[in-house]
C-alpha cells in the first residue's frame, strides 16, 4: 500500500470523501495531530533566536526536537490506522457462520482499536508539549499555539470515537475495558489541558 503521507493534500482528501474504507476517522485524526504539533514547532522557530527569549532558548529547542519527532510518529500513525483496519474490514466480509470469524474478528478489533489509542496518546503529548510553546514562545506567534491545542483536541476527540467504536464489539470486555478506561481518561485530561491553553491564548489576545 502507498503511504498516504507521500499523497498531496488535494489526493488526501479526495480519498478520504471516497468509499474507500481508508482513510478514516482515524487517520484523519492522526493528520490532525500532525499539524497541531507543526504549530507548536513554528512557534519554538520563531523563539529561538531572538534576544527577548535568550533565557527559555534551550528549553524551547527541547520542545522542538521533541515536537519533529511527535510530528513523525503521527504520521506513521496514519498508515497504521489504515493497515489495522484492514483486517478488520477483511473480518465483516467473512460469513458470520463461518467457523473461527470470531475469533478472527476479535483479533482484528484489537488492532483496530490500538492504534487510535496510540493517537490519544501522542495527542497528549503534544498539548503538553504546546502548552509550554504558548507560556513561553514567541508572543507574536501566540494565536499558533492556541491553534495548535485546537487542533491536537480534535485529533484526541477522534481517536477517542475510533475507540470506543472497536471496544463496543469487542468480546473481551476486561480487554475493552482496559482500553475503554485509558480512552476515557485521556479523554478527560486532554480536553481539559487543551481548553486551558485555548482560553488562556484568546484572553491573552483580547487583553
């Protein structure tokens, strides 16, 4: 399979409006991660640098190399989505009296479900990681980073949907439990840090 990062963006959305059962939910939510934490790193380019910010230079530079690499692994993140999927959508075509679709589907619901797991994960991440470039960054590119914690809640807010989607089938209930809770939970702190940051970037804006 092509990688999806190596399509334009026009390519991009034009599959992910097709039938084609990826992109999804899922990697659409990964993309978004992707450019939430560009922002976060432009706002580190435009500190670095500059004498007003000396004092912070080396912590933003860490921030920075952290947001590349965090930018990376969304993008990864995005071909795995769709490759987890696949045997999942392979699993809905078996004839449900087909002996072991069960257990075929079930195996394939897990993969499915961990990766948009991974997703909040690297969402967290990344707010973290932007609430500091909004604390302490450029106050020219201030309004970067409340777009960059918008950006990262969305990218939490679906994975969190491509979750729950998988566990809710799942036969397992102590497994999709596990993974509900940790969803649920990354859910709750991700969306109260990003809030935190957005609210804080626009009444700095409005002064």
């Amino acid at each position: 399979m092509t990688s999806f990062t190596d399509k334009s963006i026009r390519q991009f959305s034009e599959e992910l409006a097709s039938p084609a059962p990826v992109p999804g939910g899922g990697g659409a939510s990964a993309l978004i991660g992707a450019v939430g934490i560009a922002l976060g790193d432009m706002v580190g380019e435009l500190t670095v640098g500059k004498k007003k910010y000396a004092d912070v230079e080396d912590e933003i530079r860490e921030l920075m190399a952290r947001a590349q690499k965090l930018r990376a692994r969304f993008l990864e993140l995005i071909d795995a989505d769709a490759e987890a999927f696949a045997p999942l959508a392979a699993a809905y075509r078996i004839p449900k009296d087909a002996p072991g679709r069960a257990e075929t589907m079930e195996k394939a619901l897990h993969g499915a479900g961990m990766v948009p797991l991974e997703i909040m994960r690297a969402s967290i991440e990344a707010l973290q990681i932007t609430e500091i470039f909004a604390e302490k960054g450029s106050k020219l590119a201030v309004s970067d980073a409340g777009c960059a914690a918008a950006a990262c809640k969305a990218a939490l807010q679906g994975a969190y949907l491509n979750v729950i989607i998988n566990t809710k089938s799942m036969k397992e209930r102590a497994f999709a439990q596990e993974l509900q809770e940790e969803a649920d939970g990354l859910l709750a702190q991700g969306t109260k840090l990003a809030d935190q940051i957005y609210q804080n970037v626009a009444d700095g804006l409005r002064g």
